[in-house]
C-alpha cells in the first residue's frame, strides 16, 4: 500500500504493522481529541430521520447561521464537501489566472486541485525559519497572476498578520487564503482576513469546521467570497455536495461556545506540555506552532521515526518528506491529550535515546 501524502490514514498504518485500525494512537491529523461536541452528536442522532430528504440545495439554514456567526450576508457564504471540495473550485479559477504561485513546504493538495485545471504553478520559497517572514513579493515577479496560501501555515504552524497580506491583495488578481485552523488561534490573536472580504473582490477565504470540531467523517467546510464568484461555483459542482447530518452538525457547532472556550483552554496548556516535553528530548528540535501541531526537526529520519513508532509503540506521527523542501528530518504531531501526549514523548524518549 502506497504511502499516503496526507495525515490521517489509519488504514495505511495499520497495515504496516497488521493490527487493528482501532489500536493505533494518531498524531498524524491535527483533529481536535475533545470532539465532537456532545451537542452536535446529540443532534445529529435527532436529525437522523431528515435523511429520507434531499437537502436543501442552497442550504439557507447553514448558510444563515453562518452569516450570524461572521457577520457576513449570507450569499457571500458557501457551504462545501470539506475545505476540500472548495479548495477545488478555488483551483479552477486560480487555473484562469497566467501563473498560480504556491508558497513551499506547503499544504500538498494545492497542487492537486491546480494540476486538475491545468494551471501554470510557480512555486515560492516560504522562508519559515524566520519569525513572521513574509517576503514573498520579491519571488513573484508576476502580477497577472494568483496565489494560494494557508493562515496558520500548514506545516510549521506560523501566524502571519492579516495586515503582512495585504500586499498580496493589492497585488495579485486572486488571492485564496485557507484558513482551515484559524479557530485553533485564540480569539484575541486571530488574523482572520473576513473582516476584509467586502473590501476584495480578488479575496477568496476557504475555512473548515472538521478539525476544530473534530468532524472529519462528516466532510465540511465552507468558502468565503464575492457573491459572484461563489455563484459561479455552485454552476460547477454537483448538487447536494452537503449531506443533512453535516448540515446538523455545523449549525449546532457553531452556537456551542462552551465547546469553543473549552479547547481553547486545553490547547493552551496541553500545546504547553508537549512543547516543553519535545524540547528535553535529544535530537528533537521543534518548531513554536501557534496552532494545535507542531513540526519537529528530527536526526532519525522521519519515515524511519514514523515506522518504529508504529511497530514499538502503535503512534502514527505525519512523515513531512512529502512537503517540498523539508526533506527526510521533519515529522508534524498534533496536540492531543495530556495523557496521550505523555505516551508520545515517551515513545519518542525511548526510540531517539
């Protein structure tokens, strides 16, 4: 079974070492480990007789509560299949642009969605390893042009300004922001580029509700543009890209503030212990995320520390080599619970000692 180039995939770790999926302790998908909300599960087992319908295509409802929670009109709103779905859409448009720059590492589906569309990808050096770098004008020498970038970045969990993008926006004719764990940053320190769509039309913001929520089987997010735009978008999808449970789901995760609060709270101190934990470990070197992962530097190459992991402790941790320019000597965990992250650092104690 090939290796997979996202986190996440169970199955695939599994088989690598023939044990059930159920035993395997994941590190490798940022999902957060309190979810989902007892409010959500709760009504979606009420919801359950909605399947016998179709959903409503236009799906004023989540779009409303959404509108509510932004303060956004709603048909400035769309509700998608996950991010995923409308990172896609966001794909073809920015395949319409002469050349698409992609900042690396980088998050790896990017590519995915613009080589389906036939963009022309250039990509650009992100310098990471200097605090709050974000010098990419000057390798972008291309104003006709579109960029897609992630706030927090994905892997090394750096926070930009909103106002270090506004170049971007003055400059390019699409700029796509995925801010896919913006609401893993506490409300206070959030850079969230919403309050500034009205102000763009060249602006798209892609957000999740499956990692903050801990929804991942559910498959949601949403997309933040032009009306316009987004009308375009649903001419090219298929109908109903949003199941009734999702629907559910999101409504009423959203409106669980209690929730919110509460993994705000955990993160801030569990994120805390496993920093602190990575930092007395030799050879490990992490990175400072303001988000709930991190990237760690490591001696032992990462597919080699991911294996052993695997078959000396049953933790699956995410091998970075698939992300340009990091090579063989980074691996990204999730924050997860003290007592699970108690038994990764560990695990990692006894395999790099």
């Amino acid at each position: 079974m090939k290796q997979p180039v996202h986190g996440g995939n169970l199955v695939w770790a599994a088989a690598q070492i023939g044990c059930p999926v159920s035993s395997i302790l994941d590190f490798s998908a940022s999902i957060n480990p309190l979810g989902p909300p007892q409010t959500v599960l709760t009504a979606i087992k009420m919801a359950l007789d909605s399947l016998k319908h179709y959903p409503d295509p236009q799906y004023t409802n989540l779009r409303q509560a959404l509108s509510e929670w932004h303060q956004l009109p709603s048909e400035w709103i769309l509700p998608g299949n996950g991010a995923a779905e409308l990172l896609t859409w966001a794909s073809r448009d920015l395949a319409a642009q002469k050349h698409t720059y992609v900042m690396i590492p980088g998050f790896r589906d990017y590519w995915r969605g613009l080589q389906t569309f036939g963009a022309t990808i250039t990509p650009i050096s992100f310098p990471w390893q200097t605090p709050n770098s974000l010098s990419l004008l000057d390798n972008c020498p291309e104003t006709e042009a579109g960029i897609i970038i992630n706030n927090p970045h994905n892997p090394t969990g750096q926070l930009f300004p909103r106002e270090a993008l506004l170049p971007l926006l003055e400059r390019f004719k699409l700029v796509v922001v995925d801010e896919a764990f913006m609401d893993f940053v506490p409300s206070s320190r959030q850079q969230s580029l919403i309050p500034w769509i009205g102000d763009y039309p060249n602006l798209v913001i892609v957000r999740s509700l499956t990692k903050f929520y801990s929804l991942p089987g559910l498959r949601l997010g949403y997309a933040i543009a032009h009306p316009t735009r987004l009308q375009q978008w649903q001419t090219w999808r298929d109908p109903w890209p949003v199941n009734s449970l999702a629907v559910t789901a999101a409504i009423t995760a959203i409106q669980d503030k209690a929730f919110a609060q509460q993994t705000r709270q955990w993160l801030l101190s569990a994120y805390e212990q496993l920093l602190t934990g990575l930092l007395q470990i030799q050879g490990l070197e992490p990175v400072p995320s303001s988000v709930n992962f991190i990237l760690v530097k490591t001696q032992i190459p990462s597919s080699q520390l991911q294996l052993e992991l695997l078959q000396k402790h049953r933790i699956l941790i995410r091998d970075c080599s698939t992300f340009e320019t990091l090579g063989d000597r980074y691996f990204r965990i999730a924050v997860r619970t003290f007592r699970e992250n108690n038994k990764l650092l560990q695990a990692l104690s006894d395999i790099c000692a």
